[in-house]
C-alpha cells in the first residue's frame, strides 16, 4: 500500500530548509540562496522494510514492509510569511525543524517554531535538525547544547550537511518513520534518537 505522509521543513531564513527538501527528493544542491517564497513541496516514494520502520520502538511493531509516498512542504522562514505559513502546516505527519549549527540565532528562534508548529499540529513527533555540517569547523552552536535541547523537548536529533548529503536520508526517512508510527498511534514506544 501506497500511504501519504506529509512532512514539514520549518526554520529560519538561511539554515537550507530548501537545499535539504531537494537534495533528499531530488538529490541536488544549488549553490546561490533563492528563498521560498511562502511554501513549495516535493514528493519522493521510498518503501521501509519491517527492521527499518521499528529501529526506533522499543518494541517490533512491524513485520511487512510498507511503501510511503512523502510529501516535503518546505516554508519560507521569513517574517513575512508569518501569517500565511501555519495554513500549510494542517495535516502534517511529523516536522523537521531546522536550524544552522553556524548561526546561533537560528537556534535561540527554535521555540518560536516550535511554538508555531504546536498551534497548527499539537502532537505531530518533530525532529530537529542540525543543518551546514560541513561547516562544522565554524560551528556557533555547541552540539551538547542542541543534543539537550532535543532531550529536554523530547525530540529526535539529527546533523545533516545538505551540500555533502551527510545524513539527509537518514533525517528524512526518521522523519517518515515517525510520521507512519504517529498516524498509527505507536510513539508510545519510541526510544531516543541522536544521530
């Protein structure tokens, strides 16, 4: 069975929202900055097998693989798109929410988003995420930091460099696997995650 699941990328202007959405869906990097400009999304199929959707339950929950179409809304991060940027949020079955381990800013703004996405998705499992891995030798914001941010809210925690491709899949296809486990009511049995 072909299943639906909808993914939200929500973050700050600049932390690659966009270059993560395409390089996982379309495994390209486009080096110049175009901001979205309110919201666009792109789908990509992917098929978990039974081990892959319970490698992160404590209890095995699944024993057939499953196909799910994903569904990436990646959302314009700037001020402006305040107000429109929530309508996009209904529906969504998990949401990565990205900062730049580079702008320590982008991190002090991740209880606003968080904030954002609760309003919209009360109980939607979010991921946070890590972005510019490549970058690391001028990281601003200090890993243990965002590790007990994570622990602290409960959410799963990944860094990715879109440009290397450096965990993006494995931060897509949790994102995915929390989304299925959420619409099928098993994150009773989630276990941490920190890659």
């Amino acid at each position: 069975m072909n299943q639906l699941q909808k993914i939200i990328c929500v973050g700050s202007a600049f932390v690659g929202k966009t270059s993560l959405a395409r390089r996982f869906t379309l495994n390209t990097f486009i080096h110049s900055y175009i901001p979205t400009l309110g919201v666009s999304w792109l789908t990509k199929t992917i098929t978990f097998t039974p081990e892959q959707l319970n490698e992160n339950l404590t209890k095995e929950m699944y024993t057939e693989p499953i196909t799910q179409r994903i569904s990436c809304w990646d959302t314009g991060g700037q001020e402006m798109f305040t107000y429109l940027r929530p309508k996009y949020y209904v529906g969504a079955t998990s949401a990565i929410l990205v900062f730049d381990i580079t702008n320590q800013n982008s991190f002090d703004d991740i209880d606003m988003w968080v904030s954002e996405i609760s309003s919209r998705c009360p109980d939607i499992p979010i991921v946070l995420c890590g972005n510019k891995f490549d970058l690391k030798d001028a990281r601003s914001v200090n890993l243990d930091d965002a590790i007990d941010f994570a622990k602290f809210k409960k959410f799963d925690y990944v860094e990715t460099s879109a440009l290397d491709a450096y965990n993006v899949d494995k931060l897509f296809y949790h994102a995915t696997r929390l989304g299925k486990q959420f619409s099928d009511n098993h994150l009773k049995f989630r276990k941490e995650y920190i890659i």
